[in-house]
C-alpha cells in the first residue's frame, strides 16, 4: 500500500509551475507505460493551455485547485475546487482560468 497527499503534491507541483518557463508541472502519482490506469497531477499558472489533444482512453479530471476550463468543439465544461469533469472522448483542450492543480486520471485502451 502506498499513501500519497494530494494536497502537499498539489502545493509543491503549483510552485515547480511558477519556477518553470512553461507556467506548468506535472507529476505521475500512480501508473505510467506498463499499467492501463494513470492519474498525474499537473498545475497550470493562470492563462496556461494543455493544448488540444486526443483522448487515450477513459478520462477525468478532479480540480484539487483552483479553476479551469475544458473545450471540446462547440462544448465547454468549467471546473472549480472539487469539481470533477469526465472528459470527452473528443478532441479537447483544458486552460488554466487562475493558478490550478488537477489530478488527471486516465484508463488507457489496451
């Protein structure tokens, strides 16, 4: 079994975000190439964009701070502290309305 504070790796992943020149960090909390399941926690200063991708498989994301916004096409979800968005499987782009962590969680399909 193994324990991990979201809420300390949140804080810690929003300061590595104001250090870099990207405005974003992110680290995998579990998972990675050789397991289906995958949950990452990125921060995002203000104004950052995850551009628009493709979605690998199931996905959601839970807002541990902060607010953002999710675009699919015409659609737009916004997400706040709590909030937990069930991703599209479209073609989706998430930004940073204010400074925000998210826990990122994905299933891939084999």
């Amino acid at each position: 079994m193994q324990k991990t504070s979201l809420t300390a790796l949140a804080r810690t992943e929003l300061s590595a975000a104001r250090e870099a020149a990207s405005g974003r960090s992110a680290k995998t909390v579990y998972g990675g190439h050789q397991h289906l399941l995958r949950q990452t926690v990125i921060a995002l200063l203000a104004g950052e964009t995850l551009a628009e991708h493709e979605n690998p498989g199931e996905a959601t994301v839970q807002v541990l701070h902060g607010r953002i916004a999710v675009d699919a096409g015409e659609e737009s979800w916004s997400g706040w502290t709590g909030d937990l968005i069930i991703l599209p499987d479209a073609l989706h782009s998430l930004t940073a309305v204010e400074d925000s962590t998210v826990l990122l969680t994905v299933v891939k399909h084999r």
